[in-house]
C-alpha cells in the first residue's frame, strides 16, 4: 500500500467511523433520556456487553488477529484460490462453534434464574441476554468476514457495519419502544431486539462485498488443513491479550451491578461476618457505560481506524521480512495516535461536564447522574492516549506472529485490575473503577513497548521526540484557551437552556482546536501535514513494499 492510499484509508475509516460515532452518540443520548442511570439501564449494560465480549474474542479480537497474519501471508505468497480456501474452511469451523455457544448459552441463562432466588437487576440481565446471545453468531460473522475484506486492502462496506447497528438502535428506541413499550423494563426489551436484529442487517452487507472479491460460500470443513493449526495456535493466547480491556470493562460493570444496593433497600451486606455499607449506587453500571461511550469517541474515530488500517501494512511487511519498514511504519504510526490521542486525553478532561450536561442530562437522567459520569470521564479520560496506542502495539506483535507475549501480560493487567477495582471503590465511588481500567492500561501499553523495542532493536527515531514534543506544546496551550473560554462562557451563559450548554462546549472546543491545530502548524508539524495532506507529494514514512 503507498503512502498516500495509506492516508487515504486510514481517512476513509476515520469519516465512517465519526459518521458512526455521531448516531452512536444520538443513540445513546435517546437512552439516557428514557432510563438515565437506572437499575435497568443497569441490567441492559451487562447483557450488551456479553455478546461484544465474544465478537472481540472469536471476531475482530482473537480469530481476525490470527487469522489476518496468515491469510495476507497465503494473498502474498500462494495461489489466491488457496487463501479463498482456507477462508470458506475457517468460516465454516466459526459458524459450528458460533452455534454451540449461542445453544449453550442460551440454555444456561434460561435455566439458571429457575435454580437460583437472584436480585431483580440480576434477573433482568438473564431475561435480556436471552433475547440478545445470539447476537453474538451474527457479529462474529460480521468480524470474519471484515477481517477478510481489511486483508484485500478494502475498508468501506466493513466500516458500515456500526453505522447499521446505529440505525437499527434508534430504530428500536424511537419507534419500536414507543410502539410497544408501556414501562421501562418493556422498552428496553425493544431495544434488545432492534439489536438482534441489527446483527442480521450487519451480516447482510458484508456477503455481497465478499462474494465480489470471489470468496464462495459453500462450506469446507477440514480441521487437518495446516494453515488452521497455525491459526489456533495463534488464537489461543489472543483471547487475552487484545480483548484486555473489553475484559476490564466486563468486570468493571459486573462490580458495578454487585456492589451496589438491591432494589429491596438494603444499604449493608455481610462479609466474614460483619456489615459493610455497598461502596456504590444504583446506576454505578450505567454510568459507567455512558462515560466510555464518549470515550470510545475519539478511540474510534482515529485510534481504532488506525490500527484496522495498520495491521494488514504490519502483516505485509512481516512476511516479507521488511524489518527496516516494519519499524518506519510502527514510528510514524506511534506519532500519529500521540498526535491525536494526547489531546484528546486532556480536552475530555477539561470538557467533560460540559459534554454530559448537553448530550445526556435531561429527563431521566439528573444532575446526580451527570455528576457521577463526569467523575467516570476524568478518570477514562487519563489514559485515553493509553487504549489508542494499545490497538496499534497489539497489533505490531500479532502480526509477527506473537500471541504469548501480548497474552502474559494482559492476564496480569487483568488481575491487577480486579485488584484495583475492589480498593480504588471504596475512595473514589464509581470513579474508582475507571481509574483501575486506566491504570492498567497505561500499564500494559509501557510494558509492551519496552518488549517490542528489545524484539525489534528499534529506537523511538528523533521525528517521533520531536513530533511529541511538539504534541505536548500544543496541547499545552490548547488547554490553556480551553479553561479560559470555558470559565468566560460560563459566566455569561449561567442557566441551564439548550443555547447556554452549547455554548459551554462548542465554544471552548473550537478555540481548543484552534489553538491546538495553529501551535501544531506554527511548529511545524509533520502529522498535521499528514492528514490534512491531499495530494501525493511530500513523502512520510509509512514505507512502500521492498523490491
């Protein structure tokens, strides 16, 4: 891929992936509006969250990271017929272990609430992900078959998946719960099948695009072909080491749920013996989800898109041994997520009640709860640099074949996590949990460096020093006119009416742009260049194949 299709893709994922960050957020506000921070919205979080924690395992985590490595290897140096083979055989083993899952699993969260007395929040997770398991079949699909059209170089139809779940959402929230929806609990059962459903229409795209390329459907099944072993092999330790933080995030709201009271009123629990008071509230998992989905905004829109784009450049240059541009690649994509993910960290930290106050606070969802979200969001928002550059180091080591090592150490950031959760509760409330996810973070991504940087015997080049200097200068003064408009506006605009909350944000978030994109131009910048670069000339260093 040339440096400028690189760009080009990379911008192309970007434009979908924001297009589908913004109805994401419509979404999400239409749901905070109609449950706010609620034992129901409570219960939705964990069942939506079970079937995502599968798609990253046996969909775009473990199986495409595997997967990705060896089928470009069979694009680059077989037979096409082959790859397309392997593919048909691969999908065909992922739709038999799809199914048993969903049949499984199914039969587990019907059974289970009839042999146990469970709270009512817990019932109603079991009565959601009765409804929304399946999902799971259907986006596992869907991150096969995106894993393979990334590995053709082609990213359009696989970035409209999300764009899909969006629509159908709001669907389902607008007119569907409207419809058939009386109480809380009924609506949030319509939306649960808006997304099951959205699984379907997800699949749906993804078919003819992959049938354009050539792949055919008629189903292989040969578990002695040798490229699977590999697959497995690498597969097996993935599970860990990129879905780390969908992990974190899983336990994060299960703890949410546990530690808070039960809806019977009961502010105490007992433990070896003595009374406890519940460190948290009802709604602690709510607010939660909606901290990391503005999180997940500026993660989405450029570090994910990165790395999606990235990993098959990772993957070419690996197998054709091209080390010196394997780590030209790594640099510059390292000062690109800097560029943005620094920035970004700080502006959510200044911005973030600002940002509740007008895409969540109204109906159901109170001051309380913005208050308890904005605490989420300073916490999130520490390591917000952290995940961006995850997504890329991760996806450094799966495409030299490395599964273990990013396994190892995301199993200890686990443990350490659970650690952190359960004492950082007590002092910072629902906070707390988003500080234990951002510290282990943090963590994994230093540890992880420092090891590729021994494998390869690379250095961090003097562009990226100088390019993170300069990141830190401009975020230095972007945050300076970002407090100081801030504080201006909000003595003029001081009630609580939809112009005045616009003004707060949109304001402040202009000139923070700005500054930041004008201090960045000033000092030369060469990842500005890059992306705001249209024509072909001016070559960066994302490295052309070797001869």
């Amino acid at each position: 891929m040339s440096d400028h299709n690189f760009l080009k893709s990379v911008k192309t994922v970007s434009f979908y992936t924001f297009l589908s960050r913004i109805l994401g957020l419509a979404r999400d506000i239409l749901c905070a509006g109609f449950f706010g921070t609620s034992m129901v919205w409570d219960a939705f979080t964990i069942a939506f969250r079970l079937p995502n924690l599968f798609r990253r395992l046996f969909g775009e985590g473990a199986l495409s990271a595997a997967f990705i490595p060896v089928f470009t290897e069979y694009l680059e140096t077989k037979d096409r017929k082959e790859a397309w083979e392997l593919a048909r055989n691969l999908g065909t083993i992922l739709f038999c272990l799809l199914a048993g899952i969903v049949i499984v699993g199914e039969a587990t969260f019907c059974i289970v609430p009839r042999l146990t007395d469970l709270q009512p929040k817990w019932d109603l997770v079991f009565d959601l992900l009765l409804i929304m398991f399946p999902y799971v079949m259907f986006i596992c699909l869907v991150a096969f078959s995106m894993a393979i059209l990334n590995s053709l170089k082609h990213f359009l139809v696989p970035v409209l998946a999300p764009i899909i779940l969006n629509l159908c959402w709001i669907f389902g929230i607008v007119v569907v719960a409207s419809i058939f929806g009386h109480t809380a609990r009924e609506k949030i059962v319509c939306v649960s099948y808006a997304i099951l459903f959205a699984g379907f229409a997800q699949l749906g795209i993804q078919l003819p695009a992959l049938r354009r390329f050539g792949m055919d459907f008629r189903p292989i099944f040969n578990l002695s072909h040798p490229a699977l072993k590999r697959i497995f092999k690498l597969m097996g330790p993935t599970i860990f080491g990129l879905a780390i933080v969908q992990i974190n995030v899983l336990l994060d709201s299960l703890i949410a749920v546990g530690f808070a009271p039960p809806a019977e009123g009961k502010e105490a629990f007992a433990l070896f013996g003595r009374e406890f008071l519940y460190p948290l509230k009802t709604g602690a998992a709510s607010s939660l989800y909606y901290g990391d989905r503005l999180i997940q905004f500026p993660l989405g829109v450029f570090g994910i898109a990165l790395a999606n784009v990235i990993f098959p450049l990772f993957s070419a240059h690996a197998a054709r041994q091209e080390w010196s541009n394997f780590k030209s690649t790594l640099n510059n994509a390292i000062r690109l997520m800097l560029f943005i993910g620094v920035p970004a960290s700080i502006g959510l930290i200044l911005l973030r009640q600002p940002l509740v106050e007008l895409f969540y606070e109204r109906k159901a969802f109170d001051a309380e709860s913005t208050m308890r979200t904005t605490s989420v969001i300073f916490f999130y928002s520490i390591a917000v640099w952290a995940y961006c550059g995850l997504h890329v180091i991760v996806r450094a080591f799966y495409s030299l074949k490395d599964t273990k090592t990013p396994m190892k150490v995301g199993v200890c950031m686990v443990a350490l996590n659970l650690v952190l959760n359960l004492t950082l509760i007590w002092f910072f409330k629902v906070g707390g949990l988003a500080l234990a996810t951002s510290i282990s973070a943090i963590l994994q991504l230093i540890v992880l460096v420092i090891i590729l940087k021994k494998r390869l015997d690379f250095s961090f080049d003097r562009e990226l020093i100088s390019s993170f200097l300069i990141t830190c200068a401009g975020t230095l003064f972007m945050a300076a006119a970002c407090i100081s408009s801030h504080k201006y506006l909000s003595s003029i605009f001081d009630n609580d009416s939809l112009t005045s909350k616009l003004a707060r944000l949109i304001a402040p978030l202009i000139a923070s742009l700005a500054v930041y994109f004008i201090v960045s131009f000033l000092l030369k910048s060469t990842e500005l260049k890059q992306l705001m670069r249209k024509g072909k000339n001016k070559k960066i260093a994302v490295a052309e194949p070797e001869e």
